[in-house]
C-alpha cells in the first residue's frame, strides 16, 4: 500500500532539515519503505481537505490506505510498530527504547549538557538512511544564499 506523507512546499529552514517531516522520512528510509511525498502550502495548510488530516493544519502527516496520522511521535512509532528493524523485540528493551524515541532530544537542551547525547545524534545523523532522508527533504528547499 502506498505511504504518502506531506512536507512543506517551501519550507522555512531553507532545507536544514529541521522540518518534521525529515524525521518521518528518516524512519522510513531506516525501514527501506518507498513513500510518496505531498508538497503543501502554509495556505493548503489551513483548508479543509488538509484540516481533515491534521485537526492543528501542520506537517507532517501520514497516509497509508484508510489510515491517517498526524504528530510526528506517533507516526515514527507506528512505523516502528510495522517494520522490523527501529525497535528491539525484547520487551524491556523495547521500552527504553520508546523513551528515547519520545524524548525530544534537540528540543531538551540535553544534547549542551551531554556530549555523548550529541555523539550519539552525530551518529545517527551519519547513516545512509539519514543522508536519504536529508536529501530527500533538500531536493525541494533551496538553500538560502551565502
Ligand atoms: N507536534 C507536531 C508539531 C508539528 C509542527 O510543528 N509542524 C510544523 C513544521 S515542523 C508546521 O507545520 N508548522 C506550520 C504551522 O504550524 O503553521 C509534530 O511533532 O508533528
């Protein structure tokens, strides 16, 4: 079944990637599942047919037959969920690991306070699923000038 997800047509970060949907890409990629990508506009954001796929009018979202999602959390954790290969089968491992994939690592300040936080986002920013990820995203931001 065909995966489609939206990002911003024009996205204001000029294709540094911090738009969620590299995150969503990135799970994806980590995963090996093509997916479809909606371009839509802060104005396509706000109408209806858009407002029925996220109630708060923002990117990212997941398509997947009858199947809508919106907050990126949930839609990692769903792929993680369907595919092998993001989450550990054992069950107390899994867990942990859903808390460092809920932690909002960049957000949390952490990443100043600890350098193996930051070596471990270094990492993960270095996997072939990532770089795909990234410019997958870049193809349709231009990079601001300078
Ligand atoms: N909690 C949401 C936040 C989504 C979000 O902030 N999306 C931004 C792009 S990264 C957006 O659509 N901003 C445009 C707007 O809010 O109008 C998630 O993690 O998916």
């Amino acid at each position: 079944m065909t995966i489609t997800i939206t990002a911003f047509e024009r996205s204001p970060d000029g294709g540094k990637g911090l738009a969620r949907d590299t995150r969503v890409r990135w799970a994806l990629e980590e995963v090996d599942q093509p997916y479809e990508v909606r371009l839509v506009s802060f104005r396509a954001m706000k109408e209806p047919a858009h407002l029925a796929l996220h109630p708060f009018g923002q990117i990212p979202t997941y398509e997947e037959g009858d199947l809508g999602l919106f907050e990126t959390g949930a839609i990692v954790f769903h792929i993680a969920e369907r595919h092998a290969g993001l989450l550990p089968d054992d069950a107390n491992a899994r867990a942990r690991a859903i808390t460092w994939m809920l932690l909002r690592l960049r957000a949390s300040g952490l990443l100043d306070e600890y350098p193996n936080l930051s070596a471990y986002v270094a990492r993960g920013e270095a996997r072939p699923a990532y770089e795909r990820a990234f410019k997958a995203q870049l193809a349709v931001n231009k990079p601001p000038a300078g």
